[in-house]
C-alpha cells in the first residue's frame, strides 16, 4: 500500500521540482485545474509591470517597433512550435482558439475542392463544432459537418471528407487520439488534418512536424500558463503556406499593412493567418508561461504526468472503491494530462473540494476532472487531494446547500 | 497673433485640466499619436497588478465567478455604451476590430435576403475592406463588396445594398461622415448601416441609439486608452439582437456554454456575438482607459478638440505658410479629432519630429497625422510641436539618413 512518505519522497527525487517555486500557489492549495486556466507563473507579474510601464507607459507607439510588438506574435509562436514539433515559421500567436479553427476550417475545405465535409467527433471540444456550423451557415462552396464517435473517427474518414477536425485530447475524459495514425488515415483519403491542441500543447511532447501534420490550432491559458483568456495559437506546415488563403483576411495579415491599400493582398507565410491588432498585454503574459515550459524537458513532463494519473487511478480505487467511476483511461498512451471520475452528484462534490481548497473542474453532467501539471502539482498533491476527498464523501460534506447552488461559470 | 502665453492661460483655465494627471507621459513629450495607441492611464499599471497576482494568481479558476471575468465583456461593453449614446445591453467588447467587422457583415448580409451588396468607400480604413473581401470569399449567398469615393456614398445607397459599412472618421484625412445623414439614407433604402467607430468612440460624443443605428463596432487602443491590441467592442441595436445570427459562433456566445451542447444555440442578447474566451488581462486595461474617459464631459472633450485643431491650423498656416498642404477638413463638423497634413517627405518629417519628442504618426503615402486627445494634450503643446516642426524644416533636419529608413511599422 503507498503512503504519504513514499510520495514525498518521490518528489523530494522529482527532477522538475525546482519548477514548482517558479509559480504563484498559495500554501495548502492544491490546484488542480492547469487544464482551464494555468497558475501564475512567478516572472509573469514583473514583466507586465514592465510593458505596461516602459513598453506602453514610455515608449507608446514606437514600441511597435522599438520593442518589436509587431513580431511578438510569430516569436511567441515560434517559441510554442519547439513545444508541439513544429520547426520555426510554422506557428503564430492570435486571436482565440475558436477564431482559429473558423479560419483554418474556411482554408481547409478551400483546399480541396468538391469535398464539403468536415468530419469530427462527439468527443470534440463543442466550440470547434460551433464554428463549424457557423462557417456553414454562410459557406458558398458547402460545408457540411459530420460528426462520429472518437473511436470511430479513423473509419468514418473518406474521400467525402476535405478535413478532419479534432482535439487531441478528450476534454471530457482525457481520452487520447492517436495522431500519426489518424494524421496518416486523413492522408489516405486526401483530406486535411486539423489538430485541436488544447489539452496537448504543454501537457505532453506532440510532433506536429514528424507525424505530418497539416494545420493545428491550440490554447494558450491551460497547459502554457498564459493567463486568463490568454491569445491562442495556429500551425500550418511550410507546404500549405502558399496555397493557404485565410478568410479572417485582416490587415495584419497583409502583405504589407501599411501601404494601406483597398484590396487584400495575403503576407508571405504564417503571417497571413493573423488577423487584427493582438492583444499585446495579453500576448507578453503568455510568452512568459511559455519561457517557463521551454525550460522543462517535455519528456520528463510527460512521465511525470504519467506517474501523477496513475497514482490518482490507484488511490481512488484503492481508497474510495465503488464511490466514483473513473472514466479517465488506465492506458497512458491513451490518455491526456488528466484524471476523470463521474458521479452523480459531481458538481456538489467539486463544489465541496473548491471550499476545501482542492480545485479540480466540473464537466456537466456528471464529471469532476482534475488536470495534472506536472511543474507545479506534487505526488503528495494527489495524495491529498483523494484524503480531502475521501472526507467529503464520509461525511457527505457535498450535501451542504451552498454547494448545490449552479454558478455561471461550471 | 497668438502667443505661447495666451494659450498658457487657456490650459490654465481648461475644465479638463486635471486630466493630464490621469496619464503616465513623459516630461517634455509631446503626444500626438493618441488615436494609434492611447496613453497610458494612471492608475491601469496597479489595476493590472490585482488582477494578475489577485484574481489570476490567488483566485486563479474560481476568478471567472468570483471576479465576474464571466461578466467583464459585457460590464466593459455597457461603460464604452455610454461613451457613444448606446443605452444598455447593446454593447459587447470582444475579440478585434476586423473580427467584430466579419461578425456583423455577415449578419447584416443575412438580415436582408436577396441583397448581395455591401458598400463601402475609399477613405474607409483598410481593414474593413479586407474582411468583406475574405467574406466574399466564402459566402454562399453572395456578398459583393463595393467601393465608391466617401463623398459620393449617400448617393450610391439603393435597394441592391444589403449593409452599407464605413468608418465615421477618415484615418487619414480626418473627414467626417454625417453619421444621421448617413443612416437615415441607408435606412431609407431598406439597409442595414454598420458603423466602424475607431475615431469615433472616445473622441467625440456620439449618438448611437438617438440616429438610430444599426450596427457598430470599433477600437479600444486609441481614444479609449486600453493599451496595445487592447479589444474592441461592438454594437447591436436592441431591436436587431434576436434575429442576428453571428457566424463566428463560438462556445461563449452559446445560451448555455457549460452545458456543452454539440449544437451552437445563440445566447439571447448581445451576448451571443461573443466568439472564444476574451483576453482578460488586455480588457481589464481598457476598463480603465474607459473609466477615466467616463469621468470626462465629452462635451467639452468635444470643443476642446475642435479648438486644438483650429489652433493647429492657424499655427501652420501662420507659421509655415506653403510648407505643407493641410487635409483636414477645416470645418470643425465635419472633422474627427485630429489634423493632418501632407508633404513628399511626410515620412522623413515625422522620424524627425519624433527624435524631437513630438510624437504624431505617418500615414502613406505622404501623411503627418497628428491625434488631439484633449485628456491630455495641452493648447501648449500644439504650439510647441509646431515650433519644433517649424524648426526641422527650416534646418532641413528630415534629410539625415537615419530618419529616411522605413521601419515596419510606420
């Protein structure tokens, strides 16, 4: 039987623990939610002081150049390919996620024409379904979206489809696309592949580059610590780059913004899928969640993350047997950077960790789901976790009125 | 003939005078680049502080409910609301200028069927353009984006056009649009108007609702004062917001996010034209910048502005006569808040005006665009710039090399 000691030991040995200080967490917190909004990293505070007071402040619009506002979108994207294996010139920072996939979608079907069908899943984040249906409603040329099970996707791709549209990892469940083979299964139809990395970028090494990827959207306020809201990213390989042809066709993405002309002209490479004038406050708080991850070896993130879930797996059972499903998978290679278990009343349940300073999310309609950032949550971490929620159970502690009331925010 | 001194004593006796102490600038610089990039207010830098080591850091996930992140989009929307003559409820900050551009287009050309039209004018900012043209691109039902002098627009709405799109103020020359006129013709003809407010909101009252507009978007980095990139805002008249359908339907703008749907339900109100998660830290900035342009009478920003550029253009004409061809109207009413001139080195002039501390903007091809922000630009400053320009024309300082370079950004 594990106890506490041995994972305290574990940590005391853990070659990312140094990581942990690099972060704002207050004293007996244990946060379990990086998957929604990562904690604060230590540097970030300073910085923003920084832009605001000298960059903005000081030296106000010449910044643009003088402290290069104008690249920070492709430096930060750079900086976020080396962490999802994209080469340099492939990724750039903008707008939201959702945005991303309606431009990256649009360009997709545009690629390849007579095919109108978008294929994803159930298990797809719904905003990207969304914009789907959005871009539908206007489409000229016929968009049409088709939704399958996630364990069905790789079979329902033919030559109907002109792309392929998923999150890597199950929001819901943590459960885990294989992306060389749904990639190479896209390929064999002829389709496009488009990646949602939200769950992925920052949580586990991804290879975007070596698997062949096409075109991949990603979060920039989970697993890169970029701070609420933070701007999203977007990666299409060198290939499409030309061909390319983004129809959020702003002028910071034109060949050249400030000749001011009336007609849209595309910038040579990633640049043309920028859209407007991005959120630079918001941009330069990323860039320091993103130094932070860069610091870590991706691969030692990920056996930690590894580590972390199955612990989780083993305490729950162990300690808590028959109390909650555990709808995470048991296989690592299946899985995401999170740990799943439903329960009827799991709202009420999260409600009664948050008051008991455990914080994991709430996933309607049943699911109470814990993310697992390997930098700053600690093997004694999820010890404690499954204690405090173990106690909660026993004295059934989540009946209290006040945790059954909804908040706007789940 | 003026004197520094009279105009000395007009600051002095300025009902907007304690303003300028609102604002971090630099002690002999002289900022006229206010309708690019705002100053920086006061009090935004601690605001900024608190929400990042506060709500993000402390409250981290919990903050979207506890500090009504949830809420900040339309709480921000509602105090620019009243900065432009829009009662409650209308007004939603969110994503960038040319996304909100996208958005409304598209709803427009849906609110009219069998209309293709949307029409627009040569002076209008490039942007706009650029995203009806990315429309086009995709638009099943037909969306033709044409393009007539900014004179002639009144008279070249008819029944073809479904929305008719432009900015209330030229970027480049200042003129202004009659925005009633305007409104009441498009109307007249069974269009939807749009209205590009970036020169507008901040810069002068303006009188949404009372001219009975339709749509509106526009800029929270210039007049308003929210920092680099900061978001936009846009505008649906009551009485359209149940039957507008954006397509950038994103999870926020869902009636029910958190219930993770697979099918996009437009949220009623305002609200469903929100797209992806807003950047929070950039929009809590521009609350600021908003907050101090709602404690000013918009009034009196209003004469004051219209005086700084009649000043502005009696110093020039005074001062510098024949040097430089002054494009702003000289009619106050017909004139945003800001004065322009032209000159075959408009380029080199101001790289040398902002070695020289006075900071206006370039606008190709031969532009000097100066903004007047009466918050904190002083009559003295008007004299001061015109001194110091006077003085680089007449050394001929603008012909050294380093002010002949182009940088990105201009």
């Amino acid at each position: 039987m594990t106890t506490r000691a041995e994972l305290a030991a574990l940590d005391a040995a853990d070659p990312l623990q140094s990581f942990r200080d690099r972060f704002v967490l207050a004293d007996g917190l244990i946060y379990l939610d990086g998957n929604s909004l990562g904690a604060l990293p230590r540097h970030t505070a300073a910085r923003l002081q920084d832009v605001i007071t000298r960059e903005w402040g000081q030296d106000l619009i010449t910044s643009w150049n003088r402290n290069d506002w104008i690249g920070m979108g492709t430096r930060v994207g750079d900086k976020i390919g080396r962490l999802i294996g994209a080469g340099p010139g492939q990724v750039v920072c903008a707008d939201s996620t959702s945005i991303n996939v309606f431009k990256l979608v649009a360009a997709a079907v545009a690629l390849r024409p007579g095919r109108t069908v978008v294929l994803s899943d159930h298990g797809n984040f719904p905003t990207d379904l969304y914009m789907v249906q959005g871009l539908a409603s206007i489409a000229g040329q016929g968009v049409t979206l088709k939704l399958v099970d996630e364990g069905d996707l790789i079979g329902a791709i033919d030559d109907t489809v002109a792309c392929v549209l998923t999150t890597e990892v199950n929001y819901r469940t943590g459960w885990r696309h294989d992306m060389a083979a749904t990639t190479k299964a896209a390929h064999a139809a002829g389709a496009i592949m488009l990646w949602d990395l939200a769950h992925s970028a920052g949580a586990f090494p991804v290879h975007l580059d070596a698997v062949g990827a096409d075109l991949a959207v990603g979060c920039g306020y989970k697993y890169l610590n970029g701070g609420p809201g933070a701007p999203a990213f977007l990666y299409v390989a060198s290939r499409h780059q030309a061909t390319i042809r983004p129809p959020l066709s702003g002028w910071l993405g034109h060949d050249a913004p400030f000749a001011f002309d009336l007609t849209y002209r595309p910038a040579g490479g990633i640049v043309r899928n920028v859209c407007g004038t991005p959120p630079v406050l918001s941009m330069a708080a990323l860039e320091c969640g993103v130094d932070v991850m860069l610091e870590a070896d991706m691969a030692e993130v990920r056996r930690k993350s590894v580590a972390l879930a199955d612990l989780f797996h083993q305490l729950v059972e162990d300690r808590l047997p028959g109390q909650f499903r555990i709808i995470s998978p048991r296989d690592g290679d299946r899985r995401g950077s999170q740990v799943c278990l439903a329960h009827d009343h799991g709202y009420a349940i999260v409600q009664a960790l948050v008051a008991a300073h455990v914080i994991p999310d709430f996933r309607a309609p049943d699911i109470l789901r814990f993310g697992l950032t390997p930098l700053y949550v600690r093997y004694v971490d999820i010890w404690d976790a499954v204690e405090r929620l173990g106690a909660i159970m026993a004295a059934e502690t989540w009946r209290r009125p006040e945790f059954q009331t909804r908040a706007k925010v789940t």
